[in-house]
C-alpha cells in the first residue's frame, strides 16, 4: 500500500471530529508529564471532547475548504487538537484551567465559531462561562424581580396589619333581624 493511502483514513477520521465541530483548540503539549497528560485526557473526554495528537500535515489535510484551515499557521512543532462539538468554548476553558497547573501545556491558537483566534485570542475566549452557567445566570436574573416583588408585597401586606399569610377574612357581623 502506498503511503497516502495508509493515511486515508487517518485524515476521514480527523475531517470527521472537525466536520460540524463547534471549535477546535491547537496546543503544544510538549513537557507535559505523562501523569499530566493522562489527567488532561480524561478531563477532556469526561466533558465530551476528542483530543489527540495527530501529524501537522495531516491535520492539514483534513481541514481544507473548511473553517478550522486557518489553523494551518499554527501547525508546526507538536500540536495536539481538542475539538467540541456542542460547547464552542470548553475546549478553551478547560485547557487553560489545567495549563494553570501545568505551565508547560500552551495554547497556539483555535477556530471557534468559525472564527479564527491567536493565543491571545483563546485566553479570551477561556473567559466565557460555559453555556450552562450563562443560562443560569439569566434564569436568576429573571427570577430576582419577581422574587423582590412578591418580598415588597408581603411587607406592604405586613405594615398594614394583615398576617404575613392570607388567612380568611372575619365574617361581618349580621345586622339584627326587624
């Protein structure tokens, strides 16, 4: 078999993680130790990710015509790529969280979106909270308003007399029969 066709299904491997993917994050994993790598993995995986280390030409190869070319700068030296499918910015996120306590991990570059972002770039992006965490975050600021409403309301309710709970009304008295 010739070289490239042994490589073939390398390269279908690849364009399929990165076909539909939400972003894709190149770092240089050079000096990690294997206790540290073996951690980032399952990190990785644990929150639905692929990561893998693949040639650069390879890589090459599979992201022509697509979003994630732009990446092609960045692909020299050792590069591992991190792809995510749903969440645009967790690969970025969780790679700068562990690059925290593994400064030998360093992140080149990433395509989120579409769009391409240097190093610099990436640390931006690792900012933003996950997309569960900003649902959560509008959800409490819905509710806040109608929670100091209903807290005004009792207080209203409780400065005029009434009980704090709604209790029935006293039946008026009758007025004497003629």
């Amino acid at each position: 078999m010739a070289k490239v066709e042994l490589k073939a299904p390398v390269v279908e491997e690849i364009a399929s993680h990165l076909d539909g993917a939400a972003s894709a994050v190149l770092v240089d994993y050079r000096g990690l130790t294997v206790e540290q790598d073996t951690r980032l993995r399952k990190t990785l995986r644990e929150a639905g990710l692929v990561y893998k280390v693949y040639k650069n030409t390879l890589i090459r190869r599979a992201a022509q015509g697509t979003a994630f070319e732009a990446l092609d700068g960045d692909l020299e030296g050792p590069t591992a790529i991190a792809i995510s499918k749903d969440d645009a910015t967790a690969a970025a996120r969780i790679l700068a969280e562990f690059a925290k306590t593994a400064d030998k991990l360093e992140i080149k570059s990433g395509v989120v979106e579409g769009t391409y972002y240097n190093a610099e770039g990436m640390a931006q992006i690792a900012q933003i909270p996950s997309r569960d965490v900003l649902l959560g975050r509008l959800f409490g600021s819905m509710q806040s308003p109608i929670t100091n409403f209903a807290r005004v309301l009792k207080q209203i309710a409780e400065k005029d007399g009434a009980p704090a709970e709604a209790a029935p009304a006293e039946a008026p008295a009758e007025a004497p029969a003629e």
